[in-house]
C-alpha cells in the first residue's frame, strides 16, 4: 500500500503568530476551502453600535441596516499577519462595491493607538506593532469604506461578540433583519482571498439571509455517538423571521421514542449501530427538515480511532516537538474507572512521550499522567501499560496525546469522521488536520477497567502490604525491591513521589487516595484512607 508522507511545515500556517493580548485575542489563518455545502449558523446581533470613524464621521450600523443594506464587518488587529493579507487581497474593496453591501473595518486591540492604522510598519508591543498603512489598499490608493478604532469598552465589538472567538480577522455578514454569521474561513464567504469567488459567495449570503417569506433555519446540537441504552438530549437552533407554527418535530430511527416535539428531545437506543435522524421546523412559509446521523456504542473496555487496522495508510512527518493525539468524549467515560493500557501505531521505533488529560472540549485540560516510552515495533501498535491502572473521573473527557523531540512519523489512516479523532498542537494551537486540508484519524486506542489493578499481567508477582490503613500521616510499606511509590488524588493527579518503605502524607489534604508502588518484580496499586 502506497504511503503518502507530509511534513508540517511552517508555510502551511503563514503568519500564525498566535500572539496573546488582554481579551486573549490570537491571529487566525484562513481556513481550507471545504466547498459551499453548509448552511452559515444565524444568530441575532446585539445592539447595534454608533461610533466615530478615524476621521470623524458617525458610523451607524443600526441606520445602515434599516435602510436595507447588509454590512460585512471585519474585527481585526494592526499587527496581525492574516489581517494584512486579508486587507491587501482586495477582497474587502470588492465587497464595498457590491450594490447594497457596506463594509466596515474596525481594529479591536485595546492597548494600540489611531497612529497605527496610518502606519509605516513597524513596532514590537501591542502598543506600537502595525503591518503598515491600513487606510490605503495595496496600490496605494485611499480606503472607502468606513476605518474605526474600537474604544476601550469594546463598543463596536460587543455587537457582535455571541460569535466572536477570541482571533483575528473575525469577519461577519450583518443581515437587515438584524440576523449575522461567521465568513470567514467557513463554507460560505471568504474561504479564499479570491475577490471575484468571494463576491460570488457574499451574493449567496445577500440573496438567502433570514427575512420575510423564508422557509426557517434549523441547527442542531447533540452528541453524535451515544453509548447503549444512555438517554441523549438534542436542541434544535431555530430562525425564523415568519412566525413559527407549532414546534420542532424530531424522528429518531430505532429510538425510544421514535418520534417527539419540541425544542429539545431525549432518545436512547438499546441496539448498537448508526441512525438516520431528523428534525423538521414549520414556520407560516414553508418547513425545514434537517438531518442528522448518531452512532451507538456498546459499552465495552476499549476506546478507540482504527483499533482493527492491520497498517496504515499514510505517515505524517512530525517535526521535533509537535504533539498529536485523540480525545474521547465525556459521554464516553460513564462506568469507566481505570485507565488500563494505552495501544498507539506508529509509523517509525524511538522515543516519545505519552500523556493523559482530563477535561477539555478543543484542548487537553488536567495532566493526570504522564511517561517517557521508546516504541520498538515500527507499522505495528505498541502497547504501554500504565502500571496499577490510572484512576479516571468519568464526567470528563479523556485526552491522549503522544509527542516527540525529534522528527519521527506518526500513523494515521482514513477518516473516521470524528474531529476528536485527529488533533495536532502546533505552535500552542489544538487543530484539526482537517483545519490544515488534511483528513486523517489517529491510530490509537486506550484500554480501561473497573478495578484499579484488572488484567495487568505485571501485577501478579508482587507481594505487598501497605499500613495502617486509614493512616494520620505516616504510611509504611512491605515490599521487596521498591523502585518508586506514585500518591495519586482521586482524579488520578500525582500528588507525591517517594522512593523508600516509608511514605509520609501528613501534608496531605484527608480524603481517598491511591498509591501505586512500583518494585523490581513489577507494580500494583492500592487504595489509601488519609485521617
């Protein structure tokens, strides 16, 4: 099978400086074309802001709007790389001229002066940085559309801030009814600093944003993988600018209940396998039927991306210090008490370094375990058990992520169709192969158990007793040979290390606590009562 090989490199994320401010602000580069196949998510505009442009004139976006026009608004930052590529694309100019669209600029970095916009470049803080003159377009000849640098309060931004995710640009469509979506980077409007193809695409937008006489938007919210027989709620995200008639009607193939009204529903499903599923939304116009999938599991002891795969496909290049990883979703973790083992595929044998998180929904949260390993099998999986099993809060996800000082190749194969199967940190950013054109999943799958100590063939030939238990503070242990006692609280967090018979834990907080010891005949885990 052939292997297709690529390197990350820095190219592919031109200008992402990821540069940090007070609101947390991070540059945010355009995102692969994906084709127009998804409808842009519709939400209402807070109050819509007055404000003063750099040369004096009142800008109102609510007076704008009423007189018909829609407004594409761009939240930028003087110093960031995709701003200025955005802004010297003439996608913005092209935009303006559009009959009944207004663009408006707007820079949101609060420690930065007006005498930035004017440039030259230049500049190495917040407070000075700019890309250079941002009232010419790149032939020099002067802006037409409205500049303004945002107040200390945020006033311009705020109108906007139910989507505004904290990076720059962030461009959104204002419709006249008040209704705006995210352009930038997504299915529909700027996914290419093509002027032309961007014009094509806001005209879309200008022709089917949510007004009288339309059928309503619908949007769904819900977990897409169930476990067996656990009840699931989805919630229906409607607009509508015609008055609705009666509520969302949903049906769920193989469900219980198979059909349901309202905003919100619960369903579950006793029988493992993947389900067609709608929701229909009926305004005085017409109805919106939307569909959706949602996958069952078995509730078994392996979680996994590709357990079954035999090879893979493709390598990926990692170069020194980037990590890749999966996560699995708290939805998942119900009746998952231990982390047993860990299985990873790796393209090429060296060394690398395993961690586990919990928490986190787009980045890893708490590290709860973590271990230098060298894989010996290449294009095979390696298994690394984590020794005693690693206790595990089951209201949050688990992360699993692998990385390396050197350049070595990860393994990955066709896409499962689940983002948290393919997550890269590059640069101190979490994203998906998918943001980066690419669409692999992971190979790697964790192991979990019911008991602290279940099916670890190391624990078998240790002798150990650890007293007294309940324990004051002094802990002593009879064991041969003991290498290392690991303290660990009950979300699995390493709290103390020793490395003799004898553990003091009077500095410890009372409560439930494990400690694994770890001798020369191999490792088991026990749990202690600290009074």
């Amino acid at each position: 099978m052939k292997r297709i090989v690529f390197v990350l490199l820095a190219v592919l994320m031109s200008s992402l400086a990821f540069a940090q401010f007070d609101m947390q602000t991070r540059c945010r580069d355009l995102a692969a074309a994906k084709g127009l196949n998804t409808t842009p998510t519709w939400v209402p505009i807070a109050t819509p802001f007055v404000a003063n442009d750099i040369n004096g004139n009142e800008v109102d976006l609510g007076a704008i709007l009423a007189s018909g026009k829609c407004v594409v608004i761009d939240y930028s930052c003087t110093w960031c790389g995709p701003c200025w590529t955005l802004h010297t694309s003439g996608v913005l100019e092209a935009i303006n001229e559009m009959e009944n669209v207004q663009v408006i600029w707007v820079e949101v970095e609060s420690s930065n002066t007006t005498a930035q916009i004017y440039g030259p470049a230049g500049g190495s803080t917040y407070a000075d940085a700019t890309q250079g003159n941002w009232t010419l377009d790149a032939n020099g000849n002067p802006i037409t559309y409205p500049i303004i640098d945002d107040d200390a309060n945020r006033t311009c931004l705020s109108t906007c801030m139910s989507l505004y995710e904290g990076s720059v640009p962030s461009v959104y469509f204002i419709s006249p009814t008040g209704y705006f979506c995210d352009i930038y980077g997504v299915d529909y409007g700027i996914y290419s600093f093509d002027p032309n193809a961007v014009v094509s695409n806001i005209q879309q937008l200008v022709n089917s944003y949510p007004r009288a006489g339309q059928n309503p938007t619908v949007g769904i919210s819900g977990p897409s993988r169930v476990i067996k027989g656990a009840s699931a709620t989805f919630s229906a995200s409607i607009v509508s600018v015609d008055d609705l008639v009666g509520t969302a009607s949903w049906t769920f193939q193989g469900g219980n209940p198979a059909t349901a009204n309202g905003n919100t529903a619960s369903c579950s499903w006793d029988t493992p396998g993947t389900y067609n599923c709608s929701v229909a939304v009926t305004n005085t116009t017409g109805t919106t039927t939307q569909n959706f999938t949602v996958v069952v599991y078995e509730m078994g002891a392996t979680l996994s991306y590709l357990e079954n795969s035999a090879t893979y496909e493709n390598g990926y290049s990692l170069q020194g210090g980037t990590t890749w990883g999966v996560s699995f979703d708290a939805e998942l973790m119900a009746g998952r008490q231990y982390l047993k083992d860990v299985d990873l595929f790796v393209g090429y044998p060296g060394a690398y370094t395993l961690n586990v998180y919990q928490g986190g929904t787009t980045s890893p949260q708490s590290l709860i375990y973590s271990r230098d390993v060298t894989l010996n099998s290449s294009n095979a999986w390696n298994k690394i058990n984590i020794s005693g099993a690693l206790a595990l809060d089951q209201t949050k996800s688990l992360w699993i992520t692998l990385s390396s000082n050197v350049s070595y190749c990860m393994a990955v194969t066709n896409y499962t169709g689940d983002l948290n199967s393919d997550w890269v940190l590059y640069q101190g950013q979490w994203m998906h192969f998918a943001e980066m054109g690419y669409e692999y999943s992971m190979m790697i799958k964790a192991t979990t158990a019911d008991q602290g100590n279940a099916g670890i063939s190391t624990l078998s030939n240790v002798n150990l007793n650890m007293y007294p238990n309940p324990t004051t503070g002094i802990l002593n242990i009879a064991a041969d040979g003991v290498k290392e006692v690991v303290v660990m609280d009950v979300d699995g967090r390493v709290v103390m290390t020793e490395h003799s018979n004898v553990v003091d834990m009077s500095n410890l907080n009372n409560g439930v606590y494990f400690v694994r010891v770890i001798t020369n005949n191999g490792a088991d885990t026990q749990k202690i009562v600290k009074r």
